[in-house]
C-alpha cells in the first residue's frame, strides 16, 4: 500500500484484499466484549471536515478511537476556516501539532491530493470525500459488504443507481470494483452521467428495470441536490418513477441480491421507505463494516503496512484484556 489512501485508482488488487481481510480480522475482534485494541496508542489522528458528514466523520472517529489513538475533530464550521483561513494554512498548524494521520474531507475535488503532496504535512492523509472525485474508504466498505453477503466480487454483477455525475461513492465503487473483478453496471438519466463516461470500466444504462433482474447487488444513490445549479430531471416524481427503488422492483431482483445505500438516504426519491427497511437491505451493515474497514486502513497506514494484522494486534488485544480485567 502507498503512503496514502487518496484514490481506489491507487489500490492494487493485492492492497484491497489486504485492507479488506484485515478489516474482517478486525471485525472478528471487535465482536468481543472488550471493543478496543491497544494498536495506536500514543498516534494522533486529525478528522479534517470541511464539508458536512455525520455517518463518515463518526466512523472515522470511532475507528481510530477503538485503536486507542487520540482523535481531533476540526470542523471547518467554528475554526479558523470560517474567517478564511487556507487549506495549506490549516494543514501548516495541524502538522505543528504533531498529526500521524489527516483524514479529509473537502468540498473540492482534489484538495487530499494536494494535502498529500503539496509538502505541508509529513501526516498520512486518507481522502473521506473530494468534492466529486473520490471516497476510498466508502467503496472499500461497500465491497466489504457484498464480499460478505455474496462470498466474493469475482463475476458478480454489482448496479450503480442514480445521481453517477456528483457521486465521488460511484467513482470510487467504479473502480474498486473493476480491480476486484466484478461487472459494475450504472444507470442514470444521461443528464446524471459525467462526461467520458465511455472510458469507465462498466456498463452504462438508462433502464433500470431491464437491469435489475441481472443484478447481484443494487447500490441507490442520493440525488445530490446542493451540488446542482440548474434542472437535471423534470420533477421528482418522474425522477422516482424511472430511477427509484421500490417493492415492486425490488421483488424483480435474484433471490440472493442485496440492495445498498451509501447514506444519507432521502426516503420516497430514489428509495422507498419500505426497500429501506426491507430485510434484503443491508444499509445498516455497511454502516457498522465502515468501523472496521476504517480500522483497518489506519492500522496498515501508521503501522508500516504489516502484511497481517494476526499475532500483533491478538498479543496486544490480550494485553488489553488482562489489564482491563485486572
Ligand atoms: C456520501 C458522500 O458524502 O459522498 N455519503 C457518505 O459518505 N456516506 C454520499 C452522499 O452524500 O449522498
């Protein structure tokens, strides 16, 4: 694995099986009563958000907190950033502070990279969102999820459903999952659609109820309303009609299939309440796999990307444990 965890374009086939079997370790542990592991004592990590997260910027906290690092939340609401300070400002004093890792998020596509490499920071920066461009660790929890429920990405069929043209999720799942070996199919109203689009590795459709049967796993994606300007789809209820998932689609999919939801979800547009709710819906899940996918990123990054997480984290799990009960 590279220094950073800016892109899933970055990720090698080998890195993303890493980071997911470690998670599944991680996973196994965190089941235990004694939830937190002794890895990153004494490690500093800096949530870096910039843009508003409620289910991301908690799991991340809740991550490097059951790894005993000590956690900053930096908002830019409240700080120094709403007076105008920079990002490479912001990056300067947080860097005096002594982060070992930067986790941001940034309403501009490409602003990790930049904090990444402009030189300001010797952190490891992990991107939670770019504008959008790219949310690794939320592709890498989504493939956590269906390598969970579907026993592997190998020639699965996986179909992307919405607003593709702002989703950093789609570009990230996009990719990933090509590295992973699946067949990724989005479907959008063309308006929805970023241009070079040809050049993705999937399918692209506009019918969703002929994709719909041949799909292993349906991932919905929220309209992204505060990044449009002008009028992509005439009203919302045609928008629900041709693109939204509800029962009556929903009971179109294979037996086994499993529908997904990154979050937020706006119930009634491209989901019904009752898909949500259903028990073919796994949006719970990937809430609870983003804890230990999100572990196991910043263990392999601050801890020198050991190719295991096995005898280290056990021994010092056992550690904890002794002491905690003594
Ligand atoms: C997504 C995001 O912020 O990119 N949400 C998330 O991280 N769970 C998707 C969205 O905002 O719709």
């Amino acid at each position: 694995m590279k220094r950073h965890l800016l892109s899933t374009a970055d990720l090698s086939r080998d890195d993303a099986v890493l980071i997911l079997d470690t998670a599944e370790e991680i996973a196994r542990l965190s089941a235990r009563p004694i939830k937190k592991l002794p890895t990153l004592r004494g490690r500093t990590v800096v949530n870096l958000f910039f843009e508003d997260s409620t289910r991301t910027r908690t799991s991340f906290e809740v991550a490097a907190k059951r790894l005993s690092a000590d956690v900053i939340n930096f908002s830019a609401k409240g700080s120094s950033v709403s007076k105008g300070e920079s990002l490479k400002d912001t990056a300067l004093t947080l860097e005096a502070m002594g982060a070992d890792a930067v986790v941001v998020r940034h309403s501009a596509s490409g602003a990790a990279y930049r904090l990444a490499n402009a030189g300001w920071t010797t952190s490891h920066v992990v991107n939670a969102g770019d504008g959008t461009h790219e949310h690794p660790t939320q592709a890498l929890l989504d493939a956590f999820t269906m390598r969970r429920h579907l026993g592997g990405l190998e020639g699965r069929r996986v179909t992307i459903v919405g607003d593709v043209l702002h989703s950093r999720v789609a570009r990230s799942n996009v990719r990933l999952l090509a590295t992973l070996g699946a067949q990724v199919t989005l479907v959008a109203p063309p308006t929805l659609l970023p241009v070079g689009i040809g050049g993705w590795p999937c399918e692209v459709s506009y019918d969703l109820d002929s994709v719909v049967p041949a799909s292993d796993a349906i991932m919905m994606l929220r309209v992204q309303r505060e990044r449009m300007s002008g009028g992509f789809f005439p009203t919302e209820r045609e928008y629900s009609r041709r693109y939204g998932l509800d029962a009556q689609r929903m009971a179109k999919l294979p037996e086994k299939a499993i529908v997904m939801h990154p979050g937020p979800m706006v119930r009634g547009m491209e989901i019904s309440a009752d898909v949500a709710d259903s028990v073919r819906s796994v949006i719970v899940e990937q809430v609870a796999n983003g804890v230990s996918v999100r572990m196991a990123v910043l263990y392999l990054l601050l801890s020198g990307n050991q190719s295991a997480i096995g005898p280290d984290i056990a021994e010092n799990d056992n550690t904890e444990k002794k002491g905690a009960g003594a």
